[in-house]
C-alpha cells in the first residue's frame, strides 16, 4: 500500500475562495493525500450576535462543503470543528494524523484574525513539522 501523506489545514471561512486549490492540487499530483480540516468556531463570528450552538451548526456546514471540495480535487479528507483553544488542537491533530505539514488558509494581512493573533509564528514555536501560511490573493475575491 503506497504511503498518504497528511496535511492538518486549519481554515476559517477562507478555505475555498480560490486561494488554497492549486497548494491542494500539487500535493495530490506528488502521491496520495489526506487532508484533516480545522474550523475554529470563532471563526464565524460577525457583526450579529450569534450564539455558540449556531457557531457550531455552521463550523459544521462549512467543514462538510470544504471536504466535498477537497475530495473533488483528489484528495482525501475529513475534519473537526475547534471549539477551545486551537494551538493545542492542531497540536494533537499532528500527533494523531502523522501530519508532515499544517497549512493555515488565511485573508491578507490587516483582515486576518489568524495573522492578528500571530498565529503562524505561535504554532511554528508548537510544533514540529512545518507551518504555511496560504493567504487569500486578489482571485479569491472576484
């Protein structure tokens, strides 16, 4: 049986517009591939109130169309939705997953909470495999 490779993607509501497919499909082209999505549910707040369980209800949605997505593009994948703290769930995730790589799927400096957090750099410090940041481009947004 040939080797997968697993990749942890951490993603808020990022992931599939546009910027992150073509780093998806050159991993497949390498070999077989397994991704392992994130959501935070903090990652669906906006400017309305929305409660915590409603949080998750669509953390859940979003995850369920970023694995459609992800098979569609020859991968397999499934996910989870983070409800605590994140650094220590990509953490375990690497551990358990055997990951080789995360990449956080991210919108441009100055928009992103994940690069306000400084993020990249925390989980770099975390773990040991690498940390890539892939951020929205001008084409996700058309």
């Amino acid at each position: 049986m040939a080797d997968v490779t697993c990749v942890i993607l951490v993603s808020n509501d990022t992931l599939f517009n546009g910027h992150i497919e073509d780093e998806i499909l050159r991993r497949v082209r390498m070999g077989d591939l397994h991704v392992h999505v994130m959501t935070p549910t903090t990652s669906v707040r906006s400017s309305w109130t929305i409660s915590e369980g409603a949080e998750e209800v669509i953390a859940t949605a979003r995850i369920r169309e970023d694995i459609r997505r992800l098979r569609e593009l020859g991968a397999t994948a499934d996910g989870e939705v983070v409800r605590g703290h994140l650094i220590e769930a990509v953490q375990l995730a690497v551990a358990e997953h055997g990951a080789s790589e995360v990449l956080l799927s991210s919108l441009a400096p100055g928009i992103s909470r994940m690069i306000g957090m400084d993020l990249p750099h925390r989980l770099e410090r975390a773990l040991t495999v690498p940390v890539i940041m892939v951020e929205a481009t001008d084409r996700a947004h058309a």
